[in-house]
C-alpha cells in the first residue's frame, strides 16, 4: 500500500514537474512570440510616423505661403517627430535583447539624427507670437528644395530600409517563435493527455489501495476489536486482582476480579485514584501503602508487599500486592503502572501452618535428648541441636555449613567413619562408638545411626544422624547383669542352704540326732530372714522411688535413734569385731520419721562394718549446725575407701565399689540408693568423703526444726512426683 502509494505520488509529481516546465516553456514563449509582435508594432508605427514626417515636410513646403497651413503642417511635423522618437525609444527597449536589432537601431538613430537636423536646417521657426500677421512664422533656408527631397528621401529610404530589416528579422524569429509555440502547445497537450492518463490510472490505483487499505484497516480494526473483546473476556476471567494506573495513580482499567471482591462496578472506581478503591479505604494503613506503592512505581521501582483485605461478609483475605512500572522504549519514562493482586490465603495459611510445624519439629529436635544432626545433598550441615553440641561439644554455629564428614571426623573412629557417606548414602547405618567429651573428659558410648531424607521419591536430598548417649544405658545394662549375677547368688545361696538343711530333715536323716535337726532349722531360719532382707530392700527402694511411703515425722532423740541402729548391727560388728562409737549431744532432737532414720543409720553403719578391718571403730556423729540451719550426721570408718570415680555413683542402685563385693561381702548394692531416697524425702542430702586406705566417711543433713515446714512442702512434693 505505501509502496502503490508512492509510486502513484512520484508518477503524479513527475507528470506535473514536466507539464509545469512545459507549460512554462510554452509561456515563456508565448511571450517572446508577443514581444515580436510588439516589435513588429512599434516597427510599423515608426515607419507610419517616419512617413508622416515627410508627409508633414512636404506639406509645409507645399503650404508655406498659406499661413495656417504651413502652421498646421508644421505641427504635423513635430508631432510625427516626436512620435518617431518614441517608436524608436521603445524599440530601443523591446530589441534590447538582440544585438542584431541594436546594431540596425544604432545606425537608425544616426540616420534619423540626420534626418531632423537636415529638417531643423530648412526651417526657421517664428521669433514671436506677436509679430506681424504680414510676416510668415518660418522660412525656407535652403532655397534648393529639390536637393533637400531628396536628401530626405535617401535618409528616409536608408531608416525604412533597416526597418524593414529589422522587421524581417523580427517576422523570422515570430515565425521561429511561433512553430515553437505550436510545437510545445502539441508537446503539452500531450504531456497533459499522459499526465491525465496517469492521473487515471493512479487515481484507480490509488483507489484500489485505499480499497485494500480500508478493507485492511476494517479487518485489523475488527481484529483488533476481537482481540480487545478477547482480551477483556480475558482479564475480566482472571481470578488475580488486576488494573492499569497512569504514573498519577489515577485507575484507567481493571478487571472483575477486584470489582467483584469489593461489590463494586467499573463506573464507581474508574478515573479515581488507586488508593481511593475501596479495598484501601478499610483502613488508614492501607491507604498510606496504596498511595506508597504508587509513587515508588511512578518513579520507576517495584512495589511489592503482602495485605490484609476484609471481604462484604468481614472475612479476611491476604493478598500479595505488587505495582510494576511500564517504561517508554524510547524514553525510559514511566507510561503506565500495572496493579496486581494475588489471593494467598490459602498459602498463607499453608505458610503458618509449615512454619508452625517447623517450629514444633525444631523444638522437638531442640528438645531431644539424643544429638540430632542434618545434611544436604552436597553433605553439608544444615541442623545441629543442643543435645548435639552437649555430646560434641561443637557449638551450632561453629557446625552449621561446615561439612558434614569433617564435624564427624574428630568424633567417629576411622574404622566407623567408612559407614558414613552424609547426603549421599541411600540406606540406614547404625553403629557404635566411644567418645570422650571434650569437656569433661569422660569416656561416653554413644549409638549413631544414619539415615538418608528423600524429597519424597527415590531422591536422596540429604541425610540424618542422631547420635545417642547410651552410657548411663550400658551402666544400667551392666548393673542389671550384676543384679542378675547378685540376685542369683543371694537367692541360690539361701535357698540351697535352706533346701539342704529341710531336705535332711524332711527326708529323717537327723531323726536320731534332734541337735543337728535343730542347727539345720536354725540355719533354714537365717537364710530366710536373709532372702526376706533382701526382698525387704528391693521393695522399699521401689516404694520409696515411687514416692509411696508414707513417712510419719515426728520429734526424735537423735541419741535413741543412734542406739536403735547400733543394737541392730551390734552382733555384726561384735563378729568383725569391730567397736561402734557415738557422739551426739543428749538435747539433740530432729523432726523425722524414726522408722526410716534408724534405716539410714542401720545401712550406713552396716556397710562401714563390712568393709572395716578387725579392731578398728566406727564413729556415729551428730551435731547442729546453726549457720545453716540443719542437723548433720556422719559414720566414719577406717577402712580400704572408695575411688574418686565411684563416690558419686554407689549411691545409685546395685552399685558396689567392686563386682565382687556382693558375693565376698554380702549385700544386694541396694543399701546407700535407699539411704540417698530417705534422705531426700527427708528434705536433707547424703555424700560421701573417702582416701583410699584410710577410710570413709559417709555425711547426711535433715533440716532443723525451724525448718520443718519446709521439709513438709518437701515431702508433699515428692508425694506429687
């Protein structure tokens, strides 16, 4: 179409350039054939003047006797003079373009000059007006007449001659002039037949373009009315909030997702400001971060942040709201502002719901008292929680990014380090191994147990450890088999002697010898007391763990309560022979239950005969310390004493300082974890100071009596427990 267009225009123009310069030719033409004709003109009325002058001479020769005649003649004369002159002046003008014509003008000139002074030569004019009518105006000054004719004659004959000359050349160049007007008058004729031919052509070229064109334009413009009515379908279908602002923040546009929210229609928000939609005019916040969004975009930054709309029944909504800047091409300048609105309800509440759980994973994580540790694929770690760091000592942020492999390799022996492979291994590796803590320098056994995370498919996306302390575990599963190998050998023992001794009996082997029978009931006797003991004790344990002993607190003699215990234990010490010494002022009273004190004492004092050597004492104190409000009670002995390493652990259940204790010594290791539990309940505490070889001695507080309240709330306590 432009293409047609131009070529039509250039064919146009081309044709009127030519017809124009033709035309002009013509006219330029035309004009000259008009100057020669005006040449021609100009060239007849001199030869007609030039002929009046001698009409007008020869007159006035003829007439000059007769007054008036010769003075009319005479007139007629200057008047054909000046006529010429004129004529030839003009001439001089219309020829001043031909050099040719100048030349004959300039000998015409002399010719004539001549011609006038040969007349002024013949003629007088009259002095006066005034002068006698008798007198005549002029007179013949030349009387030969004839010789003055035809002087005039020749002169008029040569002037007539380059007249006709001149006309002879001006009939040439109007004939020239002429044909070439004829010739450019065909020539634009038929350059305007082309050009109107042309004309024709591009008009219907033209015509047929414009056609197309307009038929173009009429289908792109029904296309484009199509593609509107499409595209407004469309984004009226959006489920997202979306709208067209100009930079002011004025609402050019928006779709019907936002009008259907607000209940609102295109006219009630349409020409307004952005802020002024009636989702932002819920609150004065909202239209603050409405009129904010707007001027940052207009000045060409991306706004985007995250509200809370209340829908007509009061509901609310979070949206994500973003405003886009649209930039000119050219310009770089802000065109439009795009304004849009996504409904994220739903992942909002996805979002809390995953944060909370997170948060409830890492407190339980956080929580756990087995070291839990995470890495990703690339085996770098990404959760190292408390208990983590306690087993480690590794501090969390020392841990979190470092390499998985490395943090392990300080903890785990080479020879297990192999089954790990963090965040890339697919199957589940347990193993054990022994650590000592960095800290405390204790040996701890620890279980590890590696396993890989998937995104849900068969995709390995990283890998969980957890690392387990087991060494109280493997101490209690020790203590168990002790127990076992205790409990087998207190039991057996008793129960052999008791099955031997009835067996004789029972069987009337000893029937004759009534003595033996009777040391073989007696023996029974013993060993039952000592398996009823034993149950004795692991039942009171159980109870007083389980926080179901009652205890009856009550004011005590402390000195009774001493002499309670030594009466118990005073035929053991009597056989290792060893003496029992006690030291407690006679006014010492405590607020206790008795039963269960004398137990402590009992226990105290009987384990401290076991391990004393014969002919040494054991001493029982007791005394007030007022500065700290309690009542303290000490048994030393002087015996082989106990290990550092084990003064904080016999005090748990089946402990002996040596295995073999419970079968050399006797006891079921039960006795100081029932001392420990009385004391406790009592609101005191129990520890042990010992030296190898040179004793023990074993210390236990009650609180004062001051304090026996307290001890009260203590004991409702342990009850809750």
């Amino acid at each position: 179409m432009n293409a047609g267009l131009l070529v039509a225009i250039l064919l146009l123009g081309s044709t009127g350039v030519v017809a124009f310069l033709n035309t002009r030719e013509w006219q330029t033409t035309q004009e000259r054939v008009q100057h020669t004709y005006d040449i021609l003109l100009t060239l007849e009325r001199a030869k007609t003047n030039l002929n009046g002058t001698a009409k007008a001479r020869r007159g006035y020769w003829l007439g000059q006797d007769v007054e008036p005649d010769s003075k009319l003649f005479l007139q007629d004369y200057q008047t054909s003079v000046q006529q010429t002159q004129q004529a030839l002046a003009q001439l001089q003008q219309l020829t001043a373009d031909n050099p040719t014509q100048q030349t004959r003008l300039q000998k015409i000139n002399i010719l004539w000059q001549q011609y006038q002074a040969l007349h002024q030569s013949q003629v007088e004019p009259s002095p006066t007006e005034n002068q006698s009518e008798a007198q005549p105006s002029s007179v013949i000054q030349t009387p030969d007449r004839s010789l003055s004719s035809a002087q005039h004659y020749r002169l008029q004959q040569q002037i007539f001659a380059l007249l006709n000359q001149m006309a002879a050349t001006e009939q040439q160049l109007l004939q020239q002039r002429t044909a070439a007007t004829a010739r450019l008058t065909g020539i634009t004729n038929h350059i305007l037949a082309i050009a109107y031919s042309l004309s024709l052509v591009s008009l219907a070229t033209i015509y047929a373009l414009l056609r197309r064109e307009a038929g173009k334009r009429q289908q792109a413009e029904t296309n484009l009315r199509r593609s509107e009515h499409k595209f407004q379908s469309v984004f009226d279908e959006l489920y997202e909030f979306a709208g067209l602002l100009t930079p002011p923040g004025l609402l050019i546009e928006v779709n019907q997702a936002p009008l259907a929210f607000a209940q609102v229609t295109r006219e009630d928000v349409l020409g307004k400001p952005f802020w002024e939609f009636p989702l932002w005019q819920q609150s004065s916040e909202l239209t603050e971060i409405a009129k904010t969004a707007v001027s940052q975009a207009a000045a060409g930054h991306f706004f985007h942040t995250e509200v809370t709309f209340n829908s007509p029944t009061g509901q609310p909504h979070t949206f994500d709201v973003s405003v886009k800047p649209v930039h000119s091409a050219q310009s770089k300048q802000v065109m439009w502002l795009i304004a849009e609105g996504r409904d994220i309800t739903t992942q909002v509440q996805l979002r809390d719901a995953l944060r909370q759980e997170r948060n409830r994973s890492l407190q339980l994580i956080n929580g756990s008292i087995d070291g839990i540790a995470a890495v990703d694929e690339q085996g770098t770690c990404t959760v190292w929680n408390p208990a983590m760091e306690a087993l480690t000592g590794i501090p969390r942020d020392r841990a979190i990014g470092q390499c998985g492999m490395d943090l392990f390799r300080s903890l785990v022996p080479d020879s297990t380090l192999q089954h790990l492979h963090l965040g890339m291994a697919d199957t589940v590796t347990a193993f054990d191994f022994s650590h000592s803590h960095p800290q405390t320098g204790q040996l701890r056994m620890i279980e590890a147990r590696y396993s890989p995370l998937h995104n849900g498919s068969t995709t390995v996306t990283g890998g969980l450890i957890v690392l387990r302390d087991v060494t109280r575990q493997r101490e209690l599963e020790r203590l168990k088999r002790e127990f076992i190998s205790i409990i087998s050998h207190e039991i057996r023992t008793p129960l052999s002697s008791i099955r031997g001794a009835l067996g004789l009996v029972a069987e009337g082997i000893l029937d004759d010898d009534p003595q033996t029978a009777r040391e073989m009931v007696s023996i029974a006797n013993n060993n039952i007391e000592r398996l009823v003991r034993l149950v004795n004790d692991i039942l009171a344990l159980n109870r007083l763990e389980s926080g179901q002993v009652d205890l009856k607190f009550q004011w005590c003699p402390v000195t009774s309560l001493v002499q309670q215990a030594f009466s118990s234990v005073e035929a053991l010490a009597t056989a290792h022979q060893i003496r029992l010494e006690a030291t407690v002022p006679d006014d010492l009273q405590v607020w206790a239950d008795p039963d269960w004190l004398v137990q402590v004492l009992v226990n105290l004092v009987n384990n401290a005969i076991k391990f004393s050597p014969p002919q040494t004492a054991i001493a029982v104190t007791a005394e007030a310390i007022a500065s700290e409000s309690i009542i303290q009670f000490s048994v030393a002995d002087q015996g082989r004493g106990i290990p550092a390493d084990k003064l904080q652990t016999i005090f748990g259940r089946f402990q002996q300082v040596d295995a073999s204790d419970s079968r050399q010594k006797g006891g079921t290791g039960l006795g100081l974890a029932i001392c420990r539990q009385i004391v406790q309940q009592h609101g005191g505490r129990i520890w042990v100071e010992s030296e190898l070889n040179k004793g023990s001695t074993f210390y236990f507080t009650l609180p004062h009596p001051e304090q026996r309240q307290e001890a009260e709330r203590n004991q409702t306590t342990q009850k809750l427990l």
